[in-house]
C-alpha cells in the first residue's frame, strides 16, 4: 500500500515527510480492508440505484410571464436603448 501512495504522491508532484507517508498507507488500507467486508455481502436482492435517496425530477414547464412594469427596470440599468439593456461589445 506504502507504494501505492508513494506513487499516487509523485503523480501529484507533492512531497511528504515519511511519516506522513505511514500515515496514509495505514488509512488506505483500512479503507481498502472495509470495502473487501463491504464485497462479502449478499446484494442479489437489492435494486440497484443511481442515488441513496429517491429523487424526483424537478422540471416544471417554461411559462413566459410579462413583467408589469418594465419601466422600473430600465430606471436601474446602467445603459438601455428603448426596451433592451446595452453593453459593451466584448467580441471583435
């Protein structure tokens, strides 16, 4: 495992003292030891998922509103022209 996170450290060009090194060698391999228990369970009758929590679709239908008071807006904005918001060309 030790040479595994050497690996993965000069892959990232990151230096670590060696007890650091030790340290994480140790938590990959708990990790390691907990995903093999968690290979040894009985899954055939449990429907595969795509999310841990039910998830429902939040789409709704796009709906144009007219704004009551398009006045009010152009009041604030910076630059317009008419009913429509300037700015500055930003593509040649």
């Amino acid at each position: 495992m030790k040479s595994v996170i050497q690996k993965m450290v000069r892959l990232a060009h990151l230096r670590l003292p060696e007890e650091e090194l030790d340290r994480f060698s140790k938590k990959a391999a708990h990790i390691v030891e907990y995903i093999e228990m968690l290979k040894e369970l009985d899954t055939s009758k449990i429907e595969p998922t795509s999310h841990a929590i039910e998830v429902c679709n939040a789409f709704r239908e796009d709906v144009v509103n007219k704004f009551a008071n398009p006045e009010k807006i152009m009041e604030i904005a910076p630059s317009h022209e008419q009913n429509l918001f300037t700015v500055p060309k930003v593509i040649e």
